[in-house]
C-alpha cells in the first residue's frame, strides 16, 4: 500500500495506525509502525485512543434485524414482467388451441372408424362366407380406415 | 473461475447461475443467506429505521434478481450487494434527511460519576449513531462498511468505486473526527 519513509516521522505513523489497526497494512510497514509506536509515547497515546475509539464504536448495535424477507421478495419477483410474460401467455394459448383443434378432428377421424367397423361387423356377421374379415376380397389388401387413405367410405353416406 | 474463491464464493457463484436462469429456489438461498447482515447494514446506513431498512433490502434483492442473467459470477456477490444497498440507502437518506444531532443528546459531563460507572450504553450507542451520522457521507460509508460489516478496503473500493487509497484516508480522516466528537465518551471530560 505505501512505500517506506526515507525519515520516519511522527506524521507518516499516524496516517497509517488507522490501516494498521485495519489489518491492512503490507508487513514490513506493520513492522515499522510496531517499532515506532513502542519507542514514541505521542504516537503510543493516539494508538491507545483508536483502540479505545474501536471499541466504543462497537456500542452501537443496530437494529435488530431477525426477519424473512423471502415471502415478500418472492411475491415481488412474481410480478415481475418476465414472470408474467404477456408473450410467453400467448404462446401457450396458441399451443392449447392448436392441441384442442387436433384432438377435435381426432374425434371426428375416430367416430368415422368406428362407424366404419360397425358396418364391416355388420356385413360380415350377414356373409360368413366371406374369406377373410381383415382384406378386402377385391384387392386382398389390408383394410385401412377411409381418414388416412384420404377416400371416404362408400357405407357412409 | 474458482481460484482463489472461497467456498461460499463458489457456492454464490453457482446460486447465481441458476437464478439466471429464474431459479427462484436458488435465489431464495441467497436471499436467506445475505438478508441478515444486509438488514443489520442498512438499519445503520438508514439510522436504524427498520421499516425503512427492511424496504431497502427487499429492493436489493429485486435488482439482483433483475440483474442476474447478466450478473458475472466472480465470487463477489457479497460486495456487489453491499453495493446496491448502499446506493439505495444513499438515495432514500438524500429525500429524508435526519434530523438528530449528537447535540441533542445529553452531553458526559465531568459532574457525571466515572465513565465506567454513568456509562449508560444506551445513551453511548446513540452518541456514536449521531458521530457517525454527521461524518461527510464519502467517510461515513467506508466507516459503516469497515468498522461494521468488517468488509476488507478492496471491498469497499469496488463497492463505492474508488480506489482504495481513497478508502484508507476516509477511514482515517472518519477515525479522526469520531476520536474528536466522542472523546468526552472517552476520556470523561466535560464535552466543551
């Protein structure tokens, strides 16, 4: 912190002790102060008065201060604005609508199937003759629901 | 990072990083972790209005939050606090200026019985409150800061944003005129 004195004075000690009593003097000043202050009554008596100064200082206590604050911290950073983002609201209300309008057509795609099987059930329960309930026994290929081949049934009019 | 850090540096640090990422459990361990001395503090920078204090702190606490996914962690969180308590507590002292002074308590007289005896420490504790209160506000802060929260003059020069040659000689020249206006405490001599 301070270079070392050409001529120690009285003067350049004093304006240290305060750092000194601090703890933050470099060691060899400390060493210089401790030296001086034992050998220099003036400069013994303020190093005495600081100590005292410390000490009475040392009185004032403050308030007592035995209390959280988190509820009331948490409650603020809630209404902050990213918490609350205007923005991210809209998001998820798009998402919810378009999760709600898929599972709508999902509905309607899965009462044509089941419409469809009913009717399948019906023929097949009035042909037993039928080779096989799961081909058609035109093309011998796998029955697919009418809502993923894009044709719509020709049972339901 | 890391190096040189102590461990509840490393741990702030970490904190930090998840309260960037509006972890609001880790914040709420920083908020238990510093609310203590952050209170104590601000009571003496405030003059121990607790309400006042107490608003203060919370305030803190929110410009953190605001601040955290820009906050650097270096292991200064305590330091970086104490700052924008400080400057909180600055402002709301600068719009409601106290008005107690050291005079108006009663003076240590030399008809007093001996200081070890009349010492009323009540009455001692708001004779330094008022000292420290009429020091100019530049010694005042690195005095609260050293004497009180025992924070280290690097700290202090970071947190008031000086450097740290300015904090020794307001140390010293707060040590001086506190020696000076307390010394009746000190000595039992009559205040004038």
């Amino acid at each position: 912190m301070s270079t070392l004195p050409q001529d120690l004075t009285c003067t350049w000690v004093r304006e240290r002790l305060t750092a000194w009593l601090d703890g933050e003097l470099p060691p060899n000043d400390e060493a210089i102060l401790r030296q001086h202050v034992q050998n220099c009554p003036d400069c013994d008596h303020l190093y005495q008065e600081l100590m005292a100064l410390a000490e009475l200082t040392a009185t004032w206590q403050g308030q007592s201060t035995e209390q959280d604050l988190w509820p009331r911290v948490y409650e603020r950073i809630c209404q902050e604005p990213e918490m609350t983002n205007p923005s991210h609201e809209s998001e998820m209300l798009t998402l919810l609508q378009s999760l709600l309008g898929e599972m709508t057509a999902m509905r309607g795609e899965m009462s044509v199937l089941r419409r469809e099987v009913s009717e399948l059930r019906r023929q097949l329960a009035a042909s037993p003759s039928l080779a096989s309930p799961y081909s058609r026994s035109a093309t011998g290929q796998p029955l697919l629901p009418y809502a993923s081949s894009g044709e719509s049934s020709p049972l339901i009019s | 990072m890391g190096e040189g850090l102590q461990q509840h540096e490393v741990e702030d640090d970490a904190l930090m990083r998840r309260a960037a990422n509006r972890d609001t459990v880790a914040f709420g361990q920083i908020v238990r972790r510093y609310q203590s001395p952050l209170l104590r503090a601000a009571s003496r920078f405030l003059v121990n209005d607790t309400d006042m204090a107490a608003d203060a702190v919370q305030e803190t606490f929110l410009r953190l939050w605001q601040a955290a996914p820009t906050y650097s962690p270096q292991g200064n969180l305590r330091a970086y606090l104490y700052r924008i308590l400080y400057n909180l507590c600055r402002d709301a002292r600068r719009r409601e200026r106290t008005t107690d002074r050291l005079e108006d308590f009663p003076p240590f007289t030399s008809a007093s019985p001996t200081p070890e005896i009349a010492l009323d420490r009540r009455l001692l504790s708001d004779a330094v409150r008022c000292a420290v209160e009429e020091l100019p506000e530049g010694q005042r802060a690195v005095f609260l800061l050293n004497q009180y929260e025992g924070l280290s003059y690097r700290a202090i020069a970071a947190i008031l944003d000086c450097p740290e040659g300015t904090v020794a000689s307001r140390k010293h020249l707060a040590l001086e005129a506190l020696r000076h206006r307390l010394q009746p405490w000190m000595t039992g001599e009559d205040n004038k």
